[in-house]
C-alpha cells in the first residue's frame, strides 16, 4: 500500500531501510483524520493502563509466591502460634499470612491466647471470609485488563469504519475510481485496526496468566486454612501430663503441623 501511494505521488522508493519505513509512517500518522487521531490516543491510553497493570500484577505475584513459601516454612516449623504470629509483619505481602492474622485474633478474642478454642466455628467463619478478602485482593484491577482486551478491537474497528467512510467520500469526491482518492480512508482503516489489535493481544494473554495464578492461590489458601484449623483442633488432644502453667504449651503439645498443602505457582 505504501508503495502505491508513492507510485501515485511520483516518488520512487530508496533503500532507506527501516528509517525509510518509520518517516513513510509517520507521514500517514500526520495525515490521518480527527477521528481516526482520536481512536488512537485512546488506545494509546488504553495500552500504557493496560501495561501498568501487567507489571504491577507481575511484581505483586512475584512476592506473594516468594513470601507465602517462606511463611508456610516457618509456620510448619512453628511450634507455638505465638512465635508466628509475632512474625506475621514480615510476610505482609503473603496471603496465608493474612489469613493466619485474622484467624489468629479470633482465636485470641476466645481463649485470650492460650489453651484449645471453645468453639471452631467462629474460627471457620475467619478463615473463609479472610480467604475471600486475599484473592479479592489479588484480583484487584484485573476486571480493567479483561475490559480493554474485550473493547480495544472495537474502537479500533470504529477507526476503520470511520477510515473506510472517509475512503468513499473522497472516491466521490474524485469522482474516479483511482488509488489517490481513496489511499488516506484506507490507511486510516488500517493503521486503527492493527493498534486495536496491539491493544488487545497483551491485556487477554496477561488476563488469562493471571486468571491461571489466582486460582492456584485460591487453592494454596483453601489448604492452608484447613491445615491451620486442624491444627487448632489438634491443642484439644495433646497429652496431660505436659503442664498447662505457661500460655505457649497449649499449640507446642499438639501434633506436629502436617507437611501436606498444595505448591504455590513459581514466579513468572
């Protein structure tokens, strides 16, 4: 198409390469319309949003995964909850920690911070909701990737309806059917549609990536909140002749924390 266009105009092409190709572009770009212009700093304002969150999404991830590893080390190395909870501010970035905070402080509200929970219900009702807040968290701006992904093409179709308008109205204006009159529609048309597509390509393959990870830290936290509370359970069954005088025996007399719960998803 470049190359017609500069057929029409009598210009012949050099080797000038890619530098040649980037000044023809640019000359298309200075000529194109309003409307088509306007396609296309929404885009472009669409793409750097879309970007931002991918590479917030990608750190964030980054060190939930790295950090909940290291917590679920040390909370199944633990042998009062107590040592845990005093560590819970360096995992601040990791889900499970979360969770292990808000169960944590109702099971302090019931017992004061020692001794087998009076009633696990409560403590089911923490994990849950402090579950549903983790991923919510996880989850949070990824609605605005699934969204430019789904509208990019679109306004990028507008531009090209718009271009293709543009095209017939300068072929009536000619008022013959030659390549200069309707070149400028045509490139318009097809310069929104490949920026559209630009757009778009990125925000669905990220959304489905993250999508993909968030499931698996769904889960990682479902298990970690059983295995939390069957520990809990657990401090009803420890023996008795281990003595009851200081508040951190009641979670070292239980069974050792199981090594079971699901792998968390390796860092990119």
């Amino acid at each position: 198409m470049l190359l017609f266009i500069q057929a029409e105009n009598g210009a012949t092409p050099t080797g000038g390469g890619l530098s040649h190709s980037a000044s023809t572009l640019m000359g298309l770009l200075s000529n194109i319309g309003a409307v088509a212009m306007g396609v296309l700093i929404v885009l472009l304002c669409a793409s750097l949003y879309s970007w931002t969150i991918i590479f917030a999404k990608w750190a964030t991830f980054g060190k939930a995964t790295k950090e909940s590893k290291r917590f679920i080390r040390t909370f199944r190395k633990a042998s009062r909850l107590q040592e845990i909870a005093a560590i819970t501010g360096d995992f601040k970035d990791s889900p499970l920690a979360q969770v292990f905070e808000d169960v944590y402080e109702t099971y302090k509200r019931q017992t004061g911070g020692a001794g087998p929970p009076r009633n696990l219900v409560p403590l089911e009702r923490s994990a849950q909701t402090a579950a549903s807040e983790a991923v919510t968290n996880l989850e949070r701006r990824l609605p605005w990737l699934a969204t430019i992904a789904s509208t990019s093409p679109f306004v990028g179709l507008f531009g090209t309806v718009m271009g293709i308008v543009d095209a017939f109205q300068g072929l009536g204006t000619a008022g013959a059917a030659t390549l200069r009159a309707v070149a400028p529609g045509i490139s318009e048309a097809l310069i929104t549609t490949a920026a559209g597509l630009f757009v778009a390509v990125p925000a669905v393959v990220a959304y489905n990536q993250f999508t993909a990870r968030i499931r698996v830290f769904a889960s990682a936290i479902d298990d970690f909140s059983r295995e939390l509370l069957n520990s809990l359970e657990e401090i009803h069954v420890r023996p008795a002749a281990v003595p009851a005088a200081t508040p951190t025996t009641a979670f070292s007399a239980a069974r050792p924390i199981p090594e079971g719960g699901r792998e968390l998803p390796s860092r990119g």
